[in-house]
C-alpha cells in the first residue's frame, strides 16, 4: 500500500516534468517572460500539486476531482507547448522529451481516474 503521495509514479514523473518544463522556459524568449513562460511554469505545478492535494483528501470522490483537476492542467500544458511548436520563435526548441513525459503523466492520471471513478 502506497503511504505518501510522493511514493506514487504519477506523482514523480510530474515532478520530474516540472524540471523539464523549468529547464525548457528558461530558453524562451525575454518577451515570453510574462507569456507563455509563466503559463507554462503554474500548468506544469499544478500537476503533482494537485495529485498531492487530492491524495491526502478523506473521501475517494474528492481524490478523483482532484486527479481531474491534474488532468486538465496536462492539457493546458499540452496545448501550451503546441502553441509554441507552432510559432517561429521557438523553433529552436526540442519540445520532444517533455512531450514524450507529459504523454506518459496523461496515460496514468487517465488509468487512475478510470479506475477509482
């Protein structure tokens, strides 16, 4: 039985995409600083911030919303990185590994909500 929210996967692959995300920004144009940077940075946070919350909630369905609520920061986070692989400026950018981990936190936050809704 897991005994801390820091124990489960899901929570440090977001914590380690939260790294990635830091590490990415950081080579992000000056002008983004307040942009999509930032945006980036709280969607990425949100993640592992939310499945902590949410792991340490007393009831099952407070959990869940709260493992939803991760969800739908992954997706912001997801169209965030879209919208700079769509854009010139950020062509210097390889986006592929966050996106390869931002896949894999989607696939199990998915899985977890599944199967405790």
């Amino acid at each position: 039985m897991v005994k801390s929210y820091k124990e489960l996967i899901v929570w440090k692959k977001s914590m380690e995409m939260v790294r990635f995300i830091y590490q990415l920004t950081e080579s992000f144009p000056k002008d983004e600083l307040y942009g999509l940077r930032s945006q980036m940075e709280r969607s990425a946070v949100a993640i592992p911030s939310n499945i902590a919350e949410g792991y340490l909630r007393r009831h099952r369905k407070e959990y869940v919303q709260f493992l939803s609520i991760s969800l739908s920061s992954a997706a912001e986070l997801e169209t965030q990185i879209l919208v700079c692989k769509s854009l010139k400026k950020f062509k210097h950018i390889d986006f592929s590994e966050t996106e390869s981990l931002l896949n894999e936190v989607l696939k199990m936050l998915f899985v977890m909500i599944n199967k405790m809704a």
